[in-house]
C-alpha cells in the first residue's frame, strides 16, 4: 500500500518537467564540480567515508572503519578525537583566531562580534567552571536557553570535557523539560532569566525552576543573564553565568574521546508519548556535519553562513555549531522571531551582515511569501549566492518565490532531506553539479545508500513507496538511549531488520529525484518540527474534561501541518469555544507552544478499525473537508458510525 497522501499535495509534485541549471560561475568555483565524489563512493563506500573523517584532526587513527552488527553499527572503531578541538584549537593553530566565528544578534538590537580566540576562551573557561561543579566524562548536561552565544558555549564545553549534552528547545514547556531531564538522568541545567520574542521577554528561569520541582538527579544550576529581569535563584543549587566563569583558569585540556562515545542525546517525539532519546556519538557524526557542511553548502573562508533555526533542533546541531564550526565558518546567529519589529527582519539582517548562505524552513519561506514581496525588496540581497531549505518537503509553489525572491534566479536552492536520526544530511541536489527540480529534494549523496521500497521490502524503481537507507552511514543515530530494543522496532522493524525505516512516503522520478510525500507514521510534521500524535494526546487526556482523543497533522498553508484534534468530553462538560481554548492552552502548557492545536473538534466517538487502532486517515480526510462539509455532525454517534461503515467500502 502507498502512504496515504492528499490529492493535492501529489498533484503540487508533478512539476518534474521544470529543471533549473545552476549558474555557470557558480558551478566554475563550486567545492564539488565533478562525480568524482559518487565515483569514490561506488566504488568503496567505507573507504570514501575515511577520506571523509581525515578533514578531521584524530589524536589516535582508528583501526577499523567499520563494525556493522546490524542494525547496531561503529565507525571509526579505535580513533580518539575531540569535537570542541576540532571546531576550535585546530583553527587558531592553523591561524584563524582572529577570524570572526559568530555574528550574533538579538531580537532587541543587542550584538556581539565573536572572533574563533574569544569563543575558544569561553568555552574553556565554561568547561572549567562545569568540571568545577562535578560534571565529568559521560555525565549529562542539559541546555535551556534562548538563541544566545553561550548556547553554542554550553554544548563545545560539554564535548571539550566529555560530558553529553542534551539541549531542549527553549519554546518547550516545564513538563516537556522535566520528562527529558528526568530520562537523561541529567546532573547539570544550563538556562536563562529569560530570552526575547517578538518583543516580549520569555521567562526562562521560571519554567526551568517548575520543571526543577520533579528533576531528582539536578545538583546544579547555571543561568546566564540575557533579559537582566529579578529571578529566585535557590540557594547552593543556581548560580549565575558570569559568577562560575569568572575564577577559573583560561585553559581546559579537551577530553581524549573515542570515536563512539556519546556527543549528545536529542529528544524527538515518539509513538508511544514518550519522547526518544537519540544519541549520537563523536567521530561519524562529526565526519558526516563537517563533510556535508562543505559539500552541500558550497562553503568557502569568505562566506557568512546563516541557519534560522534553533539549537534545541537537530539543524541547530548539525549545521550551526558542528558542522561550520569545524569548518572554521562565519556565521549569524539571531535570537528572535522573522517578523520583529517589521516584517523584514531577515532581510534587513542578511542585508546587514552580508550574508551569502541562507538555510531556512519552508514554514519561513510560506509565512513571507504570505506578508508580501514588498519586504524582501526593501533589502539589498545580492551579497546571497546559495539558498537552503530544511525540515519538511518545499511546495514548488514556496521553492520558486524563494528562487525568483529571494535569491533573484542567480542563487542555486538546496532542498535538504535528513532527520534528528540521520544527524546530516542525506538526499539534495550538490549546487555546483546537480540541476534542481522545485518540489525534489534531489538525490542521495555520496555514500548515502537510499531505496524506495514497498510493504514487502521490495525495490520501487520509480513510483512511490517508503524511503529506506539500506547501508549503514557514519553520523546515523547509535540507538534510543537506554532503550535499545525502541531503536530495533522503531527504525529496523518494518522489514525485519534487513533495512532502515525513515518514515516518510516518497516517490522517484524518472531522473533518479526523490520526491517526499510526507510522514507515514503517526509523527506530524509542524512548522518542520517532529510532533508525535501520542504525545499531543496524552496532554490532552490529561485535562479532567477529556475522556478520550484523536490527533492528526493536517495540511496547513503556513506550518505545512496543522494540529487537529479529535476530543471526546466527560459526561458533564459543555462542548464549545471556551472548552476548546482550555483544551488548546492545557496541550500548550503540557508540551509547548509548537505542539498547540490549531483545532479542536468534539466528537461522541473516535472511529477505529477492529484491532482498535485510530483510523487516522479518517479523520485527516474529515478535518480537511474532503468526507464531510460541517465537522460537528461528529457529535452524532451514528454519523460517525455512519462514516466509519463507507470510508470500510471505499
């Protein structure tokens, strides 16, 4: 069976016929000009990837590239590295301290200018000040701030000493850190008073200390000063940022760490409610940011490179501090939102600093297609020569205002397929070698082994089918931390193993292009952001009203998915636009803002087939308008039977 996509969204795909060529100077000076790369990588796989991790600086050589106990798999077995080294020491020792590393600015017009030596220093002088509070090697470290320097701080000084760090994103809830800290047994909380957003100060501290109330394993407490507002600091428990960094020495030996010791853990919504803990280790993770970082987005010494997003996401990770940081890139770093104070943000900022890599989010580009061309052309935008687009598949609609917009039909668009799991990039177009196609994320890279397979695990030539990555590559997930069985049945399941379950629905064009339908599974995919159907349910039935839920992503203009639930009420609680706001803001409180409803729809019953399991399809096809016009008509149990009896016989 084909994933179950909306008419419209496939028919938006078939645009293969418009292919873009990118331009001849660009592909004159581009890192990757030739397959040469897809040669090397045909040719030995394994080998390839060794080349690869030799950009790297190994204090000790590995002595076997690869250990594949399927699905469990090392890279680089033997090699000794350390992840802060290789984004900072080795660039001042190659000279480039004085090189600018951070362009930062926040929402309310602060900046910082941060060259490589003054990052170099913070870091050491933070992982000092973190060794000094007793982290040590394996411990974890969680981070809960806002789009700030020490961000970017807080996570080298967690690789220079060996401790894992796990950062959540700073929209989250008290609840959604709490349950993250409680599962990553984390020692050590790094936060904020508070961060800006959209003119208004978001209060950090104040969550962190509720969600500090359940969080046994936390001894301490470290809270940088950004919004200067009164905050309760407990007694031996918090202290201030700029009070631990001051008395310690300016130099921390960085940790001698095996090419498989753990780097981070990242939380992604799963299944089940219970968010997954990804984990990623040194060496193949930082061989595949710091390779697809050069190839990928054309990077040379004078560019700027800016990433919108977060660094509480994977992209945060991968390609704001790993990956251009190792390789000795310069880069801006924004706090706020796109649209303070004016709705030209971006483009003033870009216009500013003179950007000239640009990686956003469809959801972005969709909200300034929305606002008008009006506030890109206010903007002097010809210092940008490569665009990038990230967490969910581009509309060629989006993909081509982006193009004409934005990057004045001169700049190539990389379309980048990867996932939390994958930790780098997979499947795009190289923009000095590979014609684009609006809509296709392009094809896989260089050592990348993708299939489209069907039900059965057969292999789909062209047409749709499930995306499989059927080899092993280095930076892929080393499993669900302390749940190695979730890792087997969650990635490795569907086809018995035999090959890894990326969980979104695509096709292949006659070209080789993979083009990307959406999630399969019950993950939505909200404004590029991963948010499990379970998850949102299980908030929802936590309020006293609820007796049971329905969750499903449906198709949004803006996010590319909405949320839509399905409520059903206790005996004794009115239906209606205040239960709804309630019910909204209570989802909001237990997860985050990311995860709020756009809809609520009551229900006197939720359809299932006989083994009990939600029809969701249904249901997106009822919250979409396409089985029924007025969706309250749900409230009847015999509609909804009704419904349920026809959507069998379709």
């Amino acid at each position: 069976m084909s994933p179950h996509v909306p008419k419209t969204e496939v028919d938006d795909l078939l645009h293969e016929d418009r292919v873009f060529e990118p331009p001849l100077v660009f592909k004159n000076n581009a890192n990757v000009k030739d397959h040469s790369l897809y040669k090397q990588a045909q040719k030995n796989r394994v080998m390839f990837w060794e080349q690869c991790a030799k950009r790297l600086h190994w204090s000790k050589p590995w002595s076997k590239a690869l250990q594949w106990d399927k699905p469990f798999a090392k890279w680089f077995v033997g090699g000794k590295l350390n992840a802060s080294y290789n984004c900072l020491d080795r660039h001042i020792k190659a000279n480039f301290g004085k090189k600018t590393a951070i362009l930062w600015e926040g929402e309310n017009g602060d900046e910082r200018k941060l060259t490589y030596e003054e990052v170099y220093l913070e870091v050491n002088k933070l992982a000092n000040a973190i060794k000094v509070l007793g982290i040590n090697k394996g411990d974890r470290v969680a981070i809960y701030l806002p789009m700030v320097p020490e961000a970017v701080f807080a996570m080298l000084a967690c690789s220079r000493i060996g401790a894992v760090h796990t950062v959540v994103f700073g929209g989250f809830s008290a609840e959604a850190l709490k349950d993250r800290i409680n599962d990553a047994q984390a020692k050590l909380l790094i936060t904020a008073d508070g961060g800006y957003r959209r003119g208004s100060a978001v209060a950090l501290k104040a969550t962190a200390d509720a969600a500090l109330l359940h969080t046994p394993s936390i001894q301490d407490t470290i809270v940088v000063k950004r919004t200067g507002a009164e905050v309760a600091m407990k007694e031996g428990r918090d202290h201030w940022y700029h009070d631990v960094v001051r008395h310690v020495p300016n130099y921390c030996q960085p940790e001698e760490m095996d090419s498989e010791d753990l780097l981070f853990i990242l939380y992604t919504s799963g299944t089940t409610g219970k968010p997954k803990g990804i984990v990623h280790t040194t060496g193949g993770y930082l061989t595949g940011v710091n390779s697809t970082t050069h190839w990928v987005f054309d990077l040379k010494p004078s560019d700027v490179f800016w990433c919108t997003a977060d660094v509480g996401w994977v992209t945060g990770h991968s390609y704001i501090v790993y990956g251009p940081m190792s390789n000795a890139a310069t880069q801006v770093i924004y706090e706020g939102a796109p649209d303070h104070p004016q709705r030209d943000r971006f483009w003033k900022i870009i216009e500013k600093y003179k950007v000239s890599i640009f990686y956003t989010a469809p959801t972005a580009i969709r909200a300034f297609m929305k606002w008008g061309d009006e506030w890109p052309a206010g903007s002097d935008l010809s210092s940008l020569r490569l665009l990038g687009s990230v967490g969910e598949p581009i509309n060629p609609e989006a993909w081509m205002w982006y193009y004409e917009q934005i990057g004045r039909h001169r700049c190539p668009v990389v379309d980048t397929w990867w996932q939390t799991e994958t930790g780098a990039i997979m499947i795009t177009t190289l923009p000095g070698l590979s014609a684009m196609k609006p809509g296709s994320a392009g094809v896989p890279l260089p050592g990348v082994d993708a299939q489209i397979l069907n039900e059965q695990g057969e292999v789909i030539a062209h047409g749709g089918g499930f995306l499989s990555l059927t080899s092993p590559w280095p930076s892929m997930l080393r499993g669900i931390w302390r749940d190695p069985e979730r890792y087997q049945q969650t990635y490795w399941g569907k086809w018995e193993g035999k090959s890894y379950f990326a969980g979104d629905g695509t096709k292949r064009d006659q070209d080789g292009y993979f083009w990307f339908l959406g999630r399969v599974d019950d993950i939505m995919l909200v404004a590029g952001h991963n948010i499990s159907t379970a998850e949102v349910e299980s908030a929802l039935v936590d309020n006293h009203m609820v007796a049971e839920a329905a969750v499903v992503g449906v198709r949004d203009d803006i996010k590319g998915q909405a949320i839509a639930a399905f409520v059903i009420l206790k005996e004794g609680h009115k239906r209606g636009q205040e239960t709804e706001e309630v019910l909204k803001n209570h989802v909001a409180t237990k997860i985050g803002a990311i995860a709020r409803p756009s809809r609520v729809i009551f229900t006197a019953d939720v359809p299932k087939t006989r083994s009990g399991k939600i029809m969701r399809r249904l249901l997106r096809d009822v919250a979409e308008g396409r089985m029924l016009g007025d969706v309250t008509t749900l409230a009847d149990p015999a509609v909804v039977a009704l419904l349920k009896d026809k959507y069998d016989e379709a």
